[in-house]
C-alpha cells in the first residue's frame, strides 16, 4: 500500500511541472494566432510603386489596404487542390481573387507575409 502511494506521489510531482510547461505553449501558440490576421476577396487596385493592394471583402463594400514587401510570400492555388505555386507580385492582377494573411497596423494596413492567388477550377 505504501508502495502504491509513493509510485503516485512521484507519478504527480512529475507529471504536473509536464503539463504546465504544455499549457504555457499552449497559451503562447493562440496567442501569436490571434496577432496573425487574415482578408481576403478582389483586387480592386494595385499600385507597384507603394507596394499595395486594395482588396475589396467578397459581398461587400468593404475595402483594406494590403501593403506587402520582398519578404511576402506569394503564391497561386486552385480551390481544393493541395498543389501551391510560387509566383511573384507581377502575377496579381486587378479582378484576381485574394487571400492574404499578416498583422493589422494602428492605421488599418495589413503587412502581408503571405498573398494567396485563388484560381478557379477548369
């Protein structure tokens, strides 16, 4: 019987430093999650001389400036298709579909670090 108690007493002095190291990363993973954001819809504009996007929501009115530089990742993806493309920025169009992810500045700019081209399927 003393033997079962120490075994349990060792097995919790053990395993609880253990789980609050795992919900500390826990806590430290959604917290860069929630800084990451995301908006997506239609090029409306672009200007290559600011390195901008304007991209107006699917549905809606709604517009945001998406600033991106040579550190932004662009590439290409069909709908369903697991096959991604690099391209480059020449290759956004106006009227391209768009996914991009990155942060929020105080003036409602997103630094993208990512740009998606969505294409349609054939």
């Amino acid at each position: 019987m003393l033997k079962k108690v120490l075994v349990l007493l060792l097995a919790s002095v053990v395993a609880f430093p253990l789980a609050t190291t795992m919900f500390g990363q826990d806590a430290a993973t959604k917290e860069k999650m929630a800084k990451q954001a995301r908006w997506e819809g239609h090029v409306v504009r672009s200007n290559k001389d600011k390195s901008t996007l304007t991209v107006r929501k699917v549905g809606s009115s709604d517009e945001r400036t998406v600033m991106y530089d040579d550190s932004t990742h662009w590439v290409s993806q069909e709908h369903g298709s697991k096959k991604v493309n690099d391209i480059t920025s020449g290759d956004v169009k106006d009227g391209d579909r768009v996914i991009c992810t990155g942060t929020w500045d105080k003036d409602g700019v997103l630094h993208a670090n990512l740009i998606s081209k969505r294409l349609t399927g054939m």
